[in-house]
C-alpha cells in the first residue's frame, strides 16, 4: 500500500465534481419518469431541462440543439450512421476523417465504407495537426461529411475546426467535431468553430460516466439510432436517464465557472512538470503540440524504457498515468495516434500521458518530480537498450 | 495502491520490482554464450547470457526491455536455470516459464515470454563457439502458435491420430484461437502432414 495516490489519467476519466455529487444525490430522489405528465416526472423534466441549458451555455449552442445520449461514442456513432444506407442515387457518399481520431470515430468510418460508402482517412504532421490541404483536395462535391476532433486525447493536440468548417462548407459538406476531451478543458463555441455536429461526454469533465450528447445545428435532421419511444424529440428512444443528465447539467455549470482560470492553472502544472522532466531525465521526446495542446495533458516519450513498465512502477509508487505502449492494452499495436505522428514504434512502446485534472495540486508534480528520475533509470538499467 | 488488484501474481510482481541477475557489466560477466531475441519495435526484446561448466549452467545474466510479464519472465528463468544441464536448459518451454511465475494474463503470454527462445539462442552460441556439433537444434519441437504453445510435432501428432483439418485440429489444440496469425502456418504443415501421413485431405 503507498500513502500517495495521485491520479494523473484525467483525460481516461475525471472524477465527480463535488457540486456534481450533491446534484446526483439529490436527483437520484427524483425518481419520476421525465415523459411521465404528473408532478413526479415534471420533478425530473425540469432538472434535464435545467441541464440541458447549461450545456448549451457552455458551448454558446440554443437549448433544442443538445441531444443527450450515452456518451461520447454513441454520439460519434449518432452522427456517422445518418449516411446508412448507402443509397446509388445520393450523390454524396463520401465521409472524411482523420488518422488520429477515437476508435469510436475510426471503426464506425471502417463499417460505413464496407456498407459502400467512400472514406477518406486524412494523415497528420509530426505536432497532430490534420494536414488541412490534403483535406482540402479531399473535400468534394461527393462528401457527405467531414469529422476531425477538435482535440485529440493521447497527445492533447487541438485542431483548427474552425478552419476546416470553412472548408466543408465551401462544398457543402457537413461538418462533425468530436469535442468529448475540449469540452471544460479549452472554450468550445460551436458558433465560432461552425460546426454542424458536436460531440461531448459527461465523465471528461468531472460529470457521471454513461452520459454525453450531441450537438445538431438547428435545421439539421437527425435520426435515431435506437428506436422505440418519442424521447428527445424522437431523436433517442429509451427512458431518459434524469439524474445523469442532471449531472452533466451541473459539470457544464461548473465549468461556465471555472473553465478559464482552472485552464491556466492546468496549464501551469503540466509545463512544470514537463520542464522538471525535461531538466531531470535525459533523452526524452514531447509528443504532441506545444503550441496548440489541452491544458494539463503531457504526452512523453522515454526511448528505452517500455510504457507498461513505466506505468506499473508508477502505480506502485502511487501515480496514476497511462502509456501508449501496445504492452498495456493487450493489442499487438502501440498507439495509432503516436504512429501517425511519425513517432517511431519504440518510442510509442515507451510513451507515457499524464493528464491533469481539476484536484491535482503543485506537490503532485513535485512528487512525480522526486520519483520518475529514479524509475526510469532502473528500467533502462535492465534494459537491452543499456547495451546499444 | 492496491496490489491485490494487480493483473499479475505477486511473484511476478516480486520479480518486476526486484529483478534477480540483470548483467550489468558484460565485459565483466565474460559470457560463454549469449542470445537476443525479440526487437524493442515490437516492444520486447531479450538478451540472454549464461556461463556454462561440464554442460551445466552455472551463470545465467540477462536484460530485458518489455513489459513486467517480460522482465519478470527473464529474471525468474535466470533463477531457475542454474544447475541445468545445457539438455535441460535447451527444453525449457514458455509455460514453464509461466508456471513459475504463478501464471499470467492470457494476451501476455505469447508476447512476453521470450525467456526460453533466448536461452536456446545462447546455448547454441556457446556450442558454436566451442566448436561442437549442436545435438539439440532440429529435434526440438518448434511452437507454431504462440498463444496456446501448439508445436509442429503436436500438429503432427494429431494428424497421426487421424486429424484432417483445421476445425478439427482447432477442436483437439485450441490452436489459432486467440489471435489466429498462425492459421497460415498451420495450413501448411496440415498439408504436409496430411500428404505424409495419408489424410483424407492430403
């Protein structure tokens, strides 16, 4: 057992909020059906509703623009499975993604072009950025829509949507962001970043997991996934789940609070764990963007030393952190996100993400500080690395 | 943390946190016979150095970049090694290894656990390099599918017994059940068993 428990993996998943907490605990209590018309479920409608405004404030969107759903990856879905089936006589049936984006993303893309569709994979630059001129070239009057993160979860490089929007619609494309790693770590304005389609997750800023939503742009139609009852505009059948989404309600209230000063302070722990690093640990890479990166997260490479070996020797000393090596995963691949960039293999194998969060602290830094050096000497020590 | 929680037994952990044997200074250690296998591209890789007396291991020193199940493979095969006959060495599978160790995750197994391929590479440098023909290389069985340790003479072993293909094969061996990329191979020696041995699918 360690005294320390420092968790730096909040780009898997934050924990509550403690204003998130007493939300759930007091909307577990409403228990009414919010579809139900008695007091009981207009109890609950009032607080998805109230919900359901904070998140439109949070990223400047109308309040008939948020769908929720179950998550990030049942948005990401929502949007791509619009284009099924494949029809000879649509004329746009082409999807444009990126290298770099989520599986929940990349594998819905693969299932799209094996029902026919044309997909289109847009490779990156050493930093992550989306080489926006071949996506450019790509876009055409045959595209039905292009979908590019707005940042990007293992390296935390953020993309320029806005940019891009333009692009897809100078062609009359229709433009999907998947925000579930921006939403409460950087300002997300879909007016500003002219997105069609929006995605977010509750659980990546201090919400309750199993629920997220979508963004649709007022007009656009969308159909559901899972059919059955009228909930949410017919737009997602099944009883909506209250308390959830009252929750998200409050992550996206509180971060309307506190998103702008907590970003700078996030910021400032992961430079200065990144210079200490740096200044302490010979040959080691930044993966990622520095110019353009989430605040809080820190994506290293340790060549010779493996990510899985770095990970568990953290855990045991108490620091929660997460790798990109293939070891860790149980896939014979290291990250696909670190291998776009160009990374070689045996650097992506020793790859390691810290992501800040909101109950992180200075001396968590300095702790990591006081034990990495030590740890990654060892594993190099025993390292076939030490003999090259 | 909890350590209860780990995905790994505790000597594998043991073995992780305290590595027995790592060569430090190989000029120091003067190998009699040395071997890597594995590359660090593909997130393992092996060095394997022993000290050999009267055909008995006596010394066994290793490195290893990987994973815990990988440095915990080669450190406790560094241990156990000692006193082996260069025989009993060459025969060491990777489910001894495992056994060891108290067992590990089903998708380590086949990646981590390249202790005994370079134990085998050492002892066949050190028989080169005192000259003597290798009386081990060749009749050793060679393991076609790593994840469920299926050997060539298990295939041929089945087809023997009357085993035609490879549904039946998979039902007797579970092989290429797990990630499957030695359904190729397996095809092949199926084939060439088959023929050798007058399956009906020969």
């Amino acid at each position: 057992m360690n005294e320390q428990t420092i968790y730096l993996d909040n780009n898997a998943t934050t924990p509550l909020h403690p204003e998130v907490i007493k939300e759930l605990t007091n909307s577990f209590k409403n228990f009414g059906n919010p579809s139900s018309m008695h007091f009981f479920g207009r109890e609950s409608t009032s607080r998805v509703e109230w919900a359901r405004q904070q998140v439109a404030l949070l990223i400047n969107a109308r309040e008939d623009e948020i769908l929720f759903t179950g998550g990030g990856s049942e948005s990401n879905n929502m949007v791509l499975k619009q284009f099924l089936p494949v029809s000879a006589t649509r004329e746009r049936n082409k999807v444009i993604t990126s290298v770099i984006e989520h599986p929940s993303v990349l594998e819905t893309v693969r299932e799209l072009e094996k029902e026919g569709m044309e997909a289109v994979f847009i490779g990156v630059d050493s930093k992550g950025r989306v080489n926006i001129d071949k996506l450019e070239k790509a876009v055409d009057n045959k595209t039905a829509l292009v979908s590019i993160m707005l940042a990007n979860n293992e390296i935390g490089t953020i993309e320029d949507i806005k940019k891009i929007s333009k692009i897809v619609h100078a062609s009359g494309a229709l433009m999907h962001t998947d925000a579930v790693q921006a939403l409460g770590k950087i300002k997300v304005d879909v007016i500003d970043l002219g997105v069609d389609f929006l995605s977010f997750s509750g659980h990546k800023f201090y919400g309750p997991k199993g629920v997220g939503g979508l963004f649709i742009k007022h007009g656009l139609k969308i159909s559901s996934l899972i059919h059955g009852g009228h909930q949410e505009n017919g737009r997602r059948a099944g009883t909506i789940n209250g308390p959830g989404i009252a929750g998200v309600g409050k992550a996206a209230e509180m971060a309307n609070l506190e998103l702008e000063e907590e970003s700078l302070r996030l910021d400032k722990l992961r430079n200065k764990l990144e210079i200490g690093l740096m200044d302490s640990i010979s040959n080691i890479y930044i993966n990622g963007d520095i110019d353009s990166r989430l605040p809080g997260t820190l994506n290293l490479s340790f060549p010779g030393a493996e990510g899985e070996s770095i990970l568990l020797y953290l855990d045991i000393a108490g620091v929660a952190v997460s790798t990109g090596s293939a070891c860790a995963t149980g896939s014979l691949e290291p990250s696909h996100v670190l291998i776009a960039t160009g990374v070689d293999i045996e650097n992506a194998h020793g790859s390691i993400r810290f992501s800040f969060g909101k109950f992180n602290v200075e001396k968590d830094v300095d702790y990591v500080l006081s034990i990495l050096p030590g740890i990654i000497e060892k594993i190099r020590m025993m390292s076939t690395f030490s003999s090259k | 943390m909890g350590g209860s929680d780990w995905v790994y037994t505790e000597t594998v952990k043991d073995h992780f946190m305290n590595p027995r044997n790592i060569l430090m200074d190989e000029a120091e250690f003067n190998a009699d016979g040395s071997g890597t296998v594995g590359s660090m591209a593909c997130g393992d890789e092996m060095l394997v150095a022993i000290k050999v007396e009267n055909d008995i291991i006596t010394d066994c020193k290793w490195k290893t970049y990987g994973c815990a199940s990988a440095i915990a493979s080669t450190s406790i095969l560094s241990v156990f090694v000692k006193g082996m006959t260069l025989a009993e060495g060459y025969k060491i599978t990777p489910a001894d290894i495992t056994d060891q160790l108290g067992g590990l995750p089903n998708h380590k197994f086949h990646c981590s656990v390249l202790g005994d391929r370079a134990l085998r590479t050492a002892i066949d440098d050190y028989l080169e390099k005192q000259d003597r023909t290798n009386p081990f290389k060749g009749n050793t069985a060679v393991i076609i599918c790593e994840c469920k340790e299926v050997t060539d003479q298990d295939i041929e072993d089945q087809v023997k017994r009357g085993v035609s293909t490879y549904e039946e094969l998979q039902e007797k061996t579970e092989i290429g059940t797990v990630c499957g990329k030695c359904k190729d191979k397996t095809l092949e020696l199926i084939h060439e068993y088959n023929h050798l041995y007058g399956g009906s699918h020969g």
